[in-house]
C-alpha cells in the first residue's frame, strides 16, 4: 500500500511537469504562424493570428447593416474606407459608401448573418503588421419580382485602430445539386 502511494505521488508529480511545459510553450509571446502568403512585390510573409477584438467590431458592424444604423456604420468605417465587391465594384471613401448604402436600404431589404470569423495578421510591403478579420455570412435578400437571394459571402476586412479600412467582398450563390458543374 505504502508504494502504491508513493507511485501515484510521483506521477502525479511527473504529469504536473509535463503539463507545465506545454503551457509555457503555447504561451510564448511569439504569433502563432497560421498560414503564407505573397506580397504584390512577390515578397513571402508568415500569416499570424490576429486580434480577435475586431470580431465585436464586425459583429456590431453587421448589427447595424441589419438594423439599417447608418450612424453607427459610419462610426465604425475609417474615413478612407474602400470596400471592393464580387462582382469588381469599387467604392472609395466612408461618405460614398454610406450614401450609397441609404439608396439600396431604401429599395431593399438585404440580412447579413455572421457563420464563422478567423483574425489575421500580416506585414505589408512597408513592414507594418496590418490586422485582418476573414469571415463568412450569409446574405439574403428579395429582387423586384419577390423572389429570395441567397449568397454565401466571404468578407476579409481590414482594421486601422479599431476601425474598418477596407473590405474585400467574395461570394457564392446558394449551392443547387440539379444545377451543371462548371467552373
């Protein structure tokens, strides 16, 4: 009985270090590499984790879409802001982009429902570590003969302290089996 114990104190004790190691090992002050990318200048980078702060910003930014908040939405884009869709529009600037949101609200009725987010970060060609916020939502909405869209939307989104700079718009129509593949 005496030795039972002994051997259960000592892997007790020996399964303590172990995780203790492997605590301080995931805890290190270096960004967990999460993927690669290449520059515009053909530069290779390491793609980090990210703040995963922005997702409560995006998450407030698609509440006040939804709610049509164009206050608010105004006071979460940077000044700057661009925004580049599926199908190759661009839009530059925060006031641009809020009047043009005023005219589609007023004829539409588009929902966005948040899927999944990933935060990311990368150096740009300056050397800057830029803050990404990849998502995926769901949109839908109604055209003019009634009836319903549906797409799956992928939306990278760039954050410039705490504000969103940029959002690059990728989409994909609702999935229909009966439909011939191509690409």
């Amino acid at each position: 009985m005496k030795y039972l114990i002994y051997i259960s104190i000592l892997s007790l004790a020996l399964v303590s270090c172990n995780s203790s190691n492997q605590n301080q090992t995931s805890n290190s002050n270096e960004p967990s590499v999460i993927g690669s990318g290449t520059l515009d200048n053909g530069k290779k980078i390491q793609i980090v984790a990210g703040d995963t702060n922005n997702e409560q910003v995006w998450i407030d930014y698609i509440k006040a879409h939804n709610e049509r908040d164009l206050d608010k939405i105004a006071e979460i884009n940077a000044v700057d802001w661009e925004g580049y869709t599926a199908d190759g529009s661009v839009v530059k600037g925060s006031d641009s982009h809020i009047e043009i949101l005023d005219n589609w609200f007023k004829t539409a009725n588009p929902k966005w429902e948040i899927k999944w987010m990933i935060a990311n970060a990368a150096e740009n060609e300056d050397g800057v570590v830029v803050q990404w916020l990849t998502t995926g939502n769901d949109y839908t909405d109604t055209d003019e003969n009634g009836n319903e869209i549906f797409e799956h939307n992928v939306h990278d989104i760039q954050f410039v302290d705490g504000k969103i700079k940029r959002i690059n718009v990728y989409s994909r129509v609702k999935a229909q089996e009966s439909a011939e593949f191509s690409y």
